[in-house]
C-alpha cells in the first residue's frame, strides 16, 4: 500500500512485522502528477574531521625566524603567527609586503590558515603563497588568489589550504594591498600551519 500526501510516501512492507512503514519521497512534475518515488532515511551528520587552525598547529615560534619587510609599531608580525594574539600585523609602509618563515629543520605541512581584515578601506588585495624545499634557491607557488574588500561588508577574508608539502625550508606569503598601486598598507591577522 501506498499513501501519497503530496509530499511524502510511505509503504506498507508484506514481508515485515507490523509496524513496517518504509518511508517514501514522490516526485512531481508541473502538472502534480506523480513521476517517481524513492526509498530514503533520514541519517545523523557526521562532524566534520577538519581541525581548527589552533588544533595539531605547528609551533611557528620555536619551529622558524620570520623575516618581514615591515611592521607597525603595537602590530608586529608575532601577533599574527603566535596563538592568543588578537590584534595581528600591519605593515608600516604601504605597497608590497613579504613575510617570510625560514623553518630550523624541514617541515612537513598538511594546512595553512589565513585570516586577513580591514574594516577601513575599500580595496582590492592580492597575495601569494609560496614556499621552498631548498633554502629559497627555488620557490613553487600554493595559490595566488586576489580579494575585494568593501567595509563595512565585506571585512574579512578567512582561507584555509589543505596541501601535502614535504621537506618545506621556506613557506612565503607576499601581499599587494592594494592591485591600483593606492597607498592601502598590508595587514594580516592571523596564519597557522599544521
């Protein structure tokens, strides 16, 4: 037996002890007549197994030297890569910025995090994320990837890469603040890597 109420169906099993509703989708077309019916369940989301960027996250400020091209006074570029901080880095000049993390022993890196905010000026950003396997005498490009802020909208650009990197000496991340050439400076609030 088939019950339709428009939406749903379900039907009555022979071959199962009562009660054996099995539920039932119907599918209609323009004119409500019935087209198909499916056999479905409803099942429990599994979480997802992503970590959090503070979770398995390499420890930047024992494992690497950050090298940077500038920073502004109270937003220096350790509040950006150590856990905890809030305010992140700014640039001091405006125009392109590097931040560069010269790892102690190779590393292997399986996520990268990168959180980016202005809240003040409207401008189009691009960055690139590169790293090394041999002490910067070559470098292979992770993603170059363009974003348009628009406050108060548009603030906050959040990115998350999942890569199999091997034997990284270098991991690089290069900022144009502004692709018009305007005096917009570079800032960055947080990055993680695991």
């Amino acid at each position: 037996m088939i019950i339709c109420d428009g939406h749903a169906v379900l039907r009555l099993r022979a071959d199962l002890p009562f009660p054996n509703w099995e539920p039932y989708s119907c599918f209609h077309n323009a004119t409500s007549r019935i087209l198909a019916y499916m056999r479905k369940r409803l099942i429990t989301p599994k979480p997802q197994d992503a970590p959090s960027p503070n979770e398995d996250r390499l420890d930047l400020d024992s494992a690497a030297v950050v090298e940077v091209t500038s920073e502004e006074k109270g937003y220096p570029v350790e509040s950006a890569l150590v856990s905890g901080e809030a305010q992140g880095w700014r640039a001091a000049d405006s125009g392109t910025q590097t931040i560069r993390l010269i790892f102690d022993v190779p590393q292997r890196i399986r996520r990268i995090w990168l959180v980016f905010e202005e809240t003040e000026t409207e401008r189009t950003q691009e960055f690139v994320l590169r790293w090394s396997p041999d002490g910067e005498r070559s470098f292979r490009e992770i993603v170059r990837q363009q974003w348009n802020f628009s406050p108060p909208e548009a603030t906050r650009e959040v990115e998350e890469f999942q890569v199999a990197l091997s034997d990284v000496t270098v991991l690089e991340l290069t900022i144009v603040p502004d692709i018009s050439r305007g005096s917009a400076r570079a800032s960055l609030k947080s990055l993680r890597v695991s």
